[in-house]
C-alpha cells in the first residue's frame, strides 16, 4: 500500500486506538472467513489445499500479518463433507502501528460451539 493509500485508509479509523483497531480487523476477519468457508466441500484428498486456499484469501484483509488454518476431524479420501465451524483451528495475528493483537477461532467442546476469542494483546 502506498503511504497515501495508508493515511487515507487510516482517516476512516481515526476513532479507534490502534489496540481496538487491531481487535476490529482480527473480529471482522474471522467472521469473513468464517461465513465464507463454511459448507465447502472438503475431503482428505483437498484439506490442505483448502487451509492454504483460505489461509491466503484472508491474508488480504487490511493488518493480517499472518494466519494458520487448520481443518480437523475425521476426513475420508473419497468422500467430501461441507466444512462446518466444529472442524475449524484457526490462529491469526494482527498488527496496527504498535499493537500486536492474536485471535482464535476454535471449536470449544464445553461450549459446543465454534467461538471466536482474543488469546493476548501486545504492545510493542
């Protein structure tokens, strides 16, 4: 992004610190990437495929420095199944000016639920 790019983006988030800025991008992120994947088809043969195809879509969202996709359970070669928010692993990090900011989302048993959760903030 080119620095004018950057200030113009900027002055649309003026509002927010760059700790709740990096919390929105890490929210709006996950959420993008939760209501577009879920239900793609997804077999053993095309899982990792699929953890990089949506690893590296997400990367374009504005402050993703990086993101790791896992796609879990029990998959068969031959057979696919939609994805669905029980089978996602994900890690993502995102960084405004000095705040660095890792978010989950994850499937907690106990809650039966896919929840998407701050790990820790860090201001460097």
């Amino acid at each position: 992004m080119r620095i004018e790019e950057k200030d113009l983006f900027k002055s649309y988030f003026k509002n927010l610190t760059p700790r709740e800025r990096a919390l929105f991008e890490g929210g709006i992120t996950l959420g993008a990437l939760f209501h577009q994947f879920i239900g793609t088809p997804v077999s053993l043969k095309n899982r990792e495929i699929l953890e990089r195809a949506i690893e590296e879509s997400m990367k374009n969202q504005p402050c993703v420095q990086d993101i790791s996709v896992k796609i879990v359970g029990d998959l068969k070669e031959e057979e696919y199944i939609p994805l669905d928010g029980s089978m996602l692993d994900v890690k993502l990090k995102t960084e405004v000016e000095n705040t660095v900011a890792y978010l989950r989302l994850k499937y907690i048993e106990d809650l039966n639920y896919p929840l998407m959760y701050v790990e820790k903030i860090e201001e460097r």
